[in-house]
C-alpha cells in the first residue's frame, strides 16, 4: 500500500516541477481514476515508467560515459573479448526480473478488468456512424446519444464551449457503487467505446459481443470518445456517462420509462403533417443533420441533397424503403429500420418532404413504416 501510495503522489506530482502557468490547462499524466481497477492501472503505469527511465538513464549514461572517457583520441585502446559467459547470464537473468517484476501486477490487472461476472446492472451499448445506442438491459430502456455540440462551434461561428466534442444529448447514467457490465456491439464498421476514468476501453465490433465492466466510486460525469477510427464523424461521437446516487438513479429510471410510455405509438391514431413534420425536425436534427446538412442541401455526390432530391419528392414507397433499409449503391446511407421507432422514421420522412425547401403536402404514417419492415 506505500508504494502505490508513493506511485501516485510520484505521478501526480510531476506537474508541480512546472511553472504554474505552463500546467493550467494541460496535464503530464492520467486523468484521476474514478474506480479501483483504473488507480490500479496508473500505478502500474507509473511503476512501467519509473523501471523504463531507470533503465534509459542506466544504458544511455553508461554508453555516453564509454564513449567519452575511453575515446581513442585520449590513448586508450579497444578491449577484444568474444563469447563472455559472465557477461551473457548478466545480461540475459537482470531483464528476466525486471520482466517479472512488471509482468505481475499486469497479468493480475488484466485478470481483474475481464472479470465481469456478478454484475449489478448490465447495459448493451451499439455503435453507429456516429452515435451509440444504450439499451438497460435489467430496466427495459433503451436510447440514443448523440453529439449535441452546435454546428455553429464545429463550424467555427461560434465561441468554443468548454466540453466541445464532449457533450451529448442523452448521457449513460448508472449508480455509484453499483458494477456495471458493458455489453458492446457495432451496427456498421468498427467502434470501441473508450472512457479513461472509468478505466474501460472495448472494441465494438459488428456481429460480435463483447464485455467489460466498471465500478465507479464517486459520482460526476466522466467523458470519452470512440477510440477506433470509424469514419468522417469519428471525432463526433463522444461518451459521457454520467454516476449519481442510487436514489437519484432510480428516480430517472422512473422519468425515463415514462418519457418512452408518452412517446409510444398509438396504432389506432392517424397523424397529422404539422404533428408529424413537429417531430421530424427534432429525429433529421439529430441523426440526419451530420451529413444532409442543415440546410437541407447535402454535400454531393456522397450525401445527396433533401431540398429537391429525387428521394425526397419522390414516391413515398421509395423514400420510405431507403431510410428504412439503406441505400445498396451508396453504403454511407445506414438502414434507420433498427435504429428507429415506427413514428421516429414516419415524422423525419413527412419532414424530409414537407421543409427543407420541399412541400409536398403528404404524411407518412407509422402504419407503412411498420407494413415496410415485413
């Protein structure tokens, strides 16, 4: 216990050898862990680092201090020596105990981050291009979260905010104190789902799963991002979860179950254009504004335009087929089918055709979206 004591003041401390003004908004270390396993694995990593400087500061001054001190130029001549069995069990037994003495508390880090047995509460988390999908699996909720920094500071017309490209519209919240288990999985091409806090990083990878697992001890919001290339918006899908108390937990599951109970579709209920282009425009700002612009106007050839499109003010057929299935000749088009609910993909398609510069009048109802998906 002192010496991951003195590996975590050695390793926080080394800021303080700074001027002030050069550490105010940067660090030279690991963000705090906010579970055991992660203050596990900084002292690892502080432990890696102080053998491996030990090591560089022993070979590097021993070659320098050679080539200085026993330089031809002052008289001394090269010793000829071949096959030193002293020189070869030096060498060859030092690094195996160093190698040891790493190796064993990694393996045993290691052992614990693949631990997910006896979790408290599991959570299936989907990547997409570019958000994830959260499903609670033990509390029957399910969502989407999405970049919700303004394109205007993306764009540069607006000042910077101070979690830019680290926000999001609905962040994972989960119990303090509480083991969660991550499930992950990937919709179209690789993700991982990466929080440094946390000390949780997995690989998502479509048509697999895998699992990791976290045990947050303070509450607070932690951020992270996607950590596998995944695209053009792979800088834009942030993670945020966010630790509160097990009775703050509770009361939003409650306000969550019944947000999704208002939001259910009502199958004997025929919408109207003005109540569907209303919700429309809220689903095309999250999940379609990206890469049909604003605007509307798209950003050809790869991301055609709505204002105008041959989809857009097309046969409903059509427009209905490609949001809910993908588009085959452009794979940059997603299939929303499994992403959205019945009236999520209805109202951004009565959108997509009654703003944006297209006024066709007509309203598709959730009923052809569910006769689509037959």
């Amino acid at each position: 216990m002192r010496l991951k004591a003195f590996l975590r003041l050695l390793g926080s401390g080394a800021a303080l050898l700074l001027p002030a003004v050069a550490v105010a908004e940067w660090r030279l270390n690991l963000k705090p862990a906010a579970t055991a396993i992660g203050r596990d694995i900084y002292d690892l990593h502080t432990l890696v680092m102080i053998i491996i400087t030990v090591i560089f500061i022993g070979v590097f001054g021993f070659m320098f201090y050679a080539i200085v001190k026993h330089r031809k130029s002052v008289g001394h001549k090269a010793e000829q020596f071949h096959e030193s069995t002293t020189v070869e069990i030096i060498w060859t037994v030092i690094p195996v105990f160093i190698l040891i003495g790493m190796a064993w508390p990694a393996t045993k880090a290691l052992l614990t981050l693949r631990d997910t047995s006896a979790p408290d509460m599991t959570i299936k988390v989907t990547g997409y291009q570019w958000k994830w999908g959260y499903e609670y699996l033990d509390d029957g909720i399910q969502f989407y979260s999405t970049l919700a920094t303004p394109r205007e500071q993306i764009q540069g017309d607006d000042e910077k905010g101070e979690n830019y490209l680290l926000e999001v519209d609905n962040p994972l919240v989960v119990p303090v104190g509480k083991k969660v288990r991550i499930l992950t999985t990937a919709n179209d091409v690789l993700h991982a789902w990466f929080v440094q806090e946390l000390a949780v990083k997995q690989d998502a990878i479509p048509g697999f799963i895998r699992d990791t697992w976290f045990r947050a001890e303070r509450t607070g919001t932690f951020r992270g991002q996607c950590a596998e290339l995944c695209g053009k918006e792979h800088g834009f899908m942030p993670i945020v979860v966010k630790v509160v108390s097990e009775d703050d937990y509770r009361g939003w599951v409650e306000t969550k179950k019944a947000g999704t109970a208002v939001k259910a579709f009502d199958p004997g209920k025929t919408y109207s254009v003005a109540e569907l282009r209303s919700t429309g425009e809220g689903v095309y700002n999250t999940h379609c504004v990206a890469c049909h612009q604003t605007d509307g106007g798209g950003m050809p050839p790869t991301f055609p335009a709505i204002t105008g499109g041959k989809i857009a003010t097309g046969p409903t057929t059509g427009h209905i087929d490609i949001v809910v299935n993908g588009s085959k000749k452009n794979p940059m088009m997603a299939a929303w089918g499994p992403q959205l609910t019945d009236v999520e993909i209805a109202a951004v398609i009565t959108y997509q055709r009654n703003a944006l510069g297209n006024a066709l009048g007509d309203a598709v109802q959730p009923g052809a979206i569910a006769a689509a998906r037959k």
